[in-house]
C-alpha cells in the first residue's frame, strides 16, 4: 500500500507563518494535520484555518491556552480540553480526533481524563532559533518511518521551519512517501489509536508509554 507519513504543525493559527505553510502544502500538493491553541483562534485567524480544511487538512486540539498541563488540577484540564474541542468543532463541523500535550508536558492524570488519543512525533527541533532550515530537514528525515508523525511548528515568525519544507516534502516524495492527515494515517495502517492508555504516539506503531 506504500509509505505513509503525516506531517503536523502546532502552535497555530497564525495569520503570518500559516498561510506560508499552506502555500507550501499546495506547492507539492500534500496535506498536512494543524494541532491548534484555541486561544488564538479569533476572526482573522479563522480564515486561514477554513483555507487549510478546504485543502484537505485536519484540525486538532493542542490546548486553549498552551500551559504546562502537568500544573493543573484534572478540572482545568478538561476546561482547556472542553474549550478547544468546541472551538474547533464550530469552525470544522466535527470534533477533534487527536491531541497534542503543550511541551509534551504530561502525567497520568491526562490520560485518565482526556478522552482522545495523545500524538508526539518525530521533530528536528524547530523551535530554537538557531537550528536553522537544513539542520530541522536532516534531523526529520533521518527519523522518517513509514507510519511516522512529524512534529513542527507554525507560530509567527518561525520561518527557518517554512524553508525546511522545501527540504523535507520533496526528499520524502522522492524515497515514495504519501502524505495523509493524523486519521487517516491510522486507519490506513490498520490500526486503532489508543486512549487512556499511557501511549503518545510518534509512529502509529509505536505502542510503548511515553517516559518522558
């Protein structure tokens, strides 16, 4: 059935790094997986989301406020959960199948209250300044597995992971990657995304629980 591989961004939307990333997306004609902060969803920012689902890309849920999850009560949790669901759901129609723990700050209490499966990934550290666009590519594709998830960033301003993309989609192309949404990366895997279950996944297949 050939390689699958889901490229996802976090942070987002932003009006100034998403429509970049978008237009790379439409440049190789792939998709890709938004995991959004809720709190930064607002008129503006609702467009370019509306233009990413009409390409064919998926919308999950990476908090309302990008806190450190494992300093709140299992109350404000779910509060921040709960918020963002219903924030994507107005703008998309469906409710978020995936998330996304801000820093990847997690404990067991998340996954005992949390009723969706918890994605990772594989990343090349897109979030410091100074790795710039041809170290994040290597770091990414040196990890690339068929079933992986690959982790990046759309907040503003972070353009060293804009330029990457034209490193990255097209080498992975080359090697006979396709590029599916976070959904269908499963299902077409055959496999049924765990929840409440102690696993954050960076490959679909990986089924060990995160460590930290």
């Amino acid at each position: 059935m050939g390689k699958k591989i889901a490229l996802t961004f976090d942070d987002g939307p932003s009006t100034v790094t998403t429509p970049q990333v978008l237009d790379k997306l439409k440049k190789y004609n792939v998709i890709a997986s938004f995991f959004l902060v809720a709190d930064n969803i607002n008129e503006e920012s609702e467009k370019i989301v509306k233009a990413c689902i009409t390409h064919g890309c998926e919308i999950c849920n990476h908090s309302k406020t990008h806190s450190f999850m494992t300093k709140l009560s299992v109350d404000e949790i779910k509060a921040e959960i709960k918020y963002t669901d219903e924030a994507i759901e107005k703008l998309t129609g469906y409710k978020p199948r995936f998330f996304r723990p801000p820093y990847i700050d997690v404990k067991s209490e998340m996954y005992e209250c949390i009723d969706l499966p918890f994605i990772c990934g594989i990343h090349g550290t897109d979030w410091e300044d100074d790795v710039l666009a041809q170290q994040r590519a290597d770091m990414i594709l040196s990890q690339a597995r068929d079933g992986a998830i690959i982790l990046m960033h759309d907040y503003t301003g972070n353009n060293e992971t804009v330029k990457a993309l034209d490193i990255v989609i097209p080498a992975l192309l080359e090697q006979g990657y396709e590029f599916v949404n976070i959904t269908d990366l499963f299902k077409l895997g055959n496999v049924e995304p765990a929840v409440h279950s102690g696993i954050i996944y960076s490959n679909i297949y990986d089924t060990e629980p995160y460590s930290g």
